[in-house]
C-alpha cells in the first residue's frame, strides 16, 4: 500500500476532542465503513503497548482525517471522503498487528452508537 505523503505533517491536527467532534459531526456522511477504519485506529492509540513510530502514523492519518481542508473537500459527495480514507487505511495496513479482537469489538460497539444498522461483512473486510 502506498504511503501518503507528508503523513507526519499532520499530526498536530490530532487531538482527541477535535476526533469526537469530526465523527459526531460527519458519521452519516461519511458512513459505517470510514467511522469503523476510524475508530479501530482510534482504540489502537489508546493501547499503552502500541509502539510510539506506530502511534505516530496514527496520529497523521487522523489528524489528516480531522484537517477541513485537505486534497479533496470533505463535503463533495462520493469523492470527499477518498483522500482521507486512503490515509487511514494506510495506517492501518502498517499497524494491523496491533488490532486485536478487543479492539474490533470496542470500534464495532461504538459503531453501533451512530449507525442502527451496517453491512458487517464490508466492515470486517476493512482488516
């Protein structure tokens, strides 16, 4: 998988209010598949046994995702969300040791919060 450039640029957009606000704000939009891949980078950072290099590609890829204003806007349909979406699955391609059954759990119970009903088979193909 190709690696985005200047991932690491964007890591000072990180911050874990700015997440919560972003996938409050877009989960709909967005939809089940980009919010899941989100929030299983999500529960990765919080794992105290994930190294710091992998935390730091994490922390790019979602302060990528935060960022308003990136290659492609956000708000333009089926396109907007490409560019970020190619971000984090790149993280999480170079981090997918670290995603345990827990944590798929934990991002598919949080899931469940914002959508009533998603395809798990297209979700479960994310990993």
């Amino acid at each position: 998988m190709k690696r985005p450039n200047n991932i690491e640029n964007y890591q000072e957009n990180y911050s874990e209010s700015k997440l919560q606000r972003k996938l409050t704000s877009v989960a709909r939009w967005a939809g089940a598949k980009v919010v899941y891949a989100v929030l299983l980078l999500y529960y990765v950072l919080r794992n105290p046994n994930v190294s710091m290099a992998d935390k730091s590609k994490i922390y790019g890829a979602l302060g990528y995702f935060i960022l308003p204003t990136d290659l492609i806007l956000d708000f333009i349909p089926l396109a907007g969300y490409s560019d970020d979406m190619a971000a984090i699955m790149w993280a999480i391609h170079t981090v997918r040791r670290n995603i345990t059954p827990e944590i798929k759990s934990q991002a598919k119970e949080k899931l469940g919060e914002w959508f009533d009903s998603y395809n798990e088979k297209k979700i479960d193909k994310i990993i």
